[in-house]
C-alpha cells in the first residue's frame, strides 16, 4: 500500500523537476489565472451593486427582501448553477494555455531533438513547424545545420561566409509571423473569456432588473433606479473587456520575451561558430526551460569541433 502511494509521488517530483514542463504548466496557470481573477474582480463589483439594491429594496419597506440570504440566492440563482461551467472553463483554459507554452518550446525541443539524433545518423532531417516557428531562430539553424553537414562530408570545418540578413543582427529582432500566430491564439482566448464574464454577469443583471419589475412594477422611482443601472453594466462589460485586453497583451509580449531573447542566444552562438570561433557554446541564464536543448546543441558542436576541426584558431 505505501508503495501505491510513493510511486506517484515519485512521479509528480520527476515532472515538476522538469523544467520544460514546469514552464509548461505555469504557462497554463498564467493563461487560466487571468480569466478566474478578473471574473472575481466583475463579480466583486456586482455584488457591490446588489448591495446597493438590496438597500433599496429595503428602503421601500418590502418585507420578503429583509431576508439578505433570500435576496442574493435569488439573484446568484444562475451563476450558482453554472459554477461546474465556470470550473471546468477554466480547466479548460488551463490545458489551451500549456499547449501554448508547448508550442512555444517545440522549436527548441526540434531542435535538441535533431542534434541528439545528427551525431549518430548523418542523414536525420532536421524538421521545422511553421506553425510554432520562430524565424529568427529556424531559418538560420537550417542554414547551420546544412553548413555542418557539409564540414562533416569534407571531413573538415572551415568559416563561412554570413548572409547580409543575418550578419546585421545584433540584439532579438520582433518576428511578425511568430507573433502573429500567437496574438491569434491570445485573442480567441481572451474572446472566450470576456464573453464567458460578460454571459454570468448579464445574467445576474437580469435577475436584478426581474426581480424589481415584479415587485416594484408601479413604481416610477424604481423605474428609473433600475434603468440608470444599465449604465452601471455597461460600464461592467466595458471594463471586462478592457481588463482582459490588457492582461493578455501583457501576457503575451512576456511569452514573447521568453522565446526571443532564448532565440538570440542560439541564434548569435551559431553564427560565431560560423565565422570560425569553434570554442562557441550556448550559455543563457535565466532560460532553464530549454538548458537540455542548449546542452544537446553544445554537445553536437563538441562532437563536429573534436572530430572535424584540423586547424586551431590562432591566440
């Protein structure tokens, strides 16, 4: 019986010492969590607002509203039966949001991948998803790789002219394609989510507005409290929209930035293995979630200088 238990135990501190899918998971945190606090945050200013009703209600000596928890399960009535949606919408982003940060590491991964397997098979093909490609990164690992390949065949490696698009890069540069594949992705799931908050509040809205046509129906006072609401809610919906607008921009470039600056690292290491610094190791701090990719890459061009360099570079 203990053993049952350990073995998953054992399992679980094996995946979270995974840094790749650490940052996979909390990729999936980061892109639920904005959509689970800023519903929080709309629900919060409802209930304020049906604060404020049932004060007025109250006020206007109606017996069957001096009950608070009568009055808020009415208007909660909807939105209580739909906290399984609500959960499971959630789980929901959760799952979209690691298979962003997947995505997001499946360059590296390709890459680590192919160097693994180049040292032992010359011919592996080194695979590129132009979906989740990072151009920066891609265009110029093929055009290495090819250069590698070739120094294998000779039986030497020697520099290399670098092309001019390539050669004037000197700090990450912002890939349009890359970003606009992800900002598509982003903005379905902020989509998702603002209208996910938007449906629960309305409803809770209406229950408000229901509840005071039946009980207050002769009422003009009541009839123009309740519609100078709707401005209230308008202003709801408009600051769901612009909180989740904000959010997932600023999530996005700091996804961005995880890739670009990783990108460059590589990007600049190749280059100067290129132009004949053969010693050129990747060595990025701050990236741990693409180290055993970097560390695959460092030993390919351990194995390519150790086998195939004849001449030393002088000093």
């Amino acid at each position: 019986m203990k053993d049952f238990f350990t073995r998953p135990k054992e399992e679980l501190r094996r995946v979270f010492k995974n840094e790749d899918t650490r940052f996979m998971l909390f990729t999936g945190l980061k892109v639920s969590s904005i959509s689970f606090f800023i519903n929080l945050i709309i629900y919060s200013c409802l209930f304020q607002v049906m604060r404020l009703n049932h004060a007025f209600f109250q006020s206007h000596g109606f017996p069957d509203m001096q009950d608070d928890e009568v009055f808020y399960n009415y208007l909660l009535s909807e939105t209580i039966d739909n906290l399984t949606i609500f959960f499971l919408f959630h789980i929901f982003l959760f799952f979209i949001g690691t298979y962003v940060g997947w995505l997001i590491l499946r360059p590296f991964r390709m890459l680590g991948e192919y160097c693994e397997q180049v040292i032992e098979n010359p011919d592996a093909i080194y695979k590129v998803d132009e979906f989740s490609t990072y151009k920066l990164l891609t265009r110029f690992s093929e055009f290495f790789f090819e250069y590698l390949r070739e120094s294998r065949k000779k039986g030497m490696i020697s520099t290399n002219s670098i092309p001019p698009q390539f050669s004037r890069i000197h700090r990450p540069v912002a890939d349009k394609v890359f970003m606009l594949h992800f900002g598509l992705l982003l903005v379905i799931i902020a989509i998702s989510s603002t209208v996910f908050i938007i449906e629960n509040g309305t409803a809770i809205f209406q229950n408000m507005i229901e509840l005071a046509t039946k009980t207050l129906s002769n009422s003009k006072e009541a009839g123009r409290f309740f519609a100078a609401q709707s401005f209230v809610m308008d202003d709801i919906v408009n600051l769901s929209i612009f909180l989740i607008t904000i959010s997932y921009l600023a999530l996005g470039l700091h996804l961005y930035e995880k890739v670009s600056g990783a990108a460059f690292g590589i990007f600049s290491t190749m280059r100067s293995f290129m132009k004949g610094n053969y010693f050129s190791r990747v060595h990025l701090v701050g990236y741990g979630y693409i180290r055993d990719n970097t560390r695959k890459l460092n030993k390919y061009l351990d194995y390519v200088q150790n086998n195939f360099e004849k001449h030393k570079p002088k000093g």
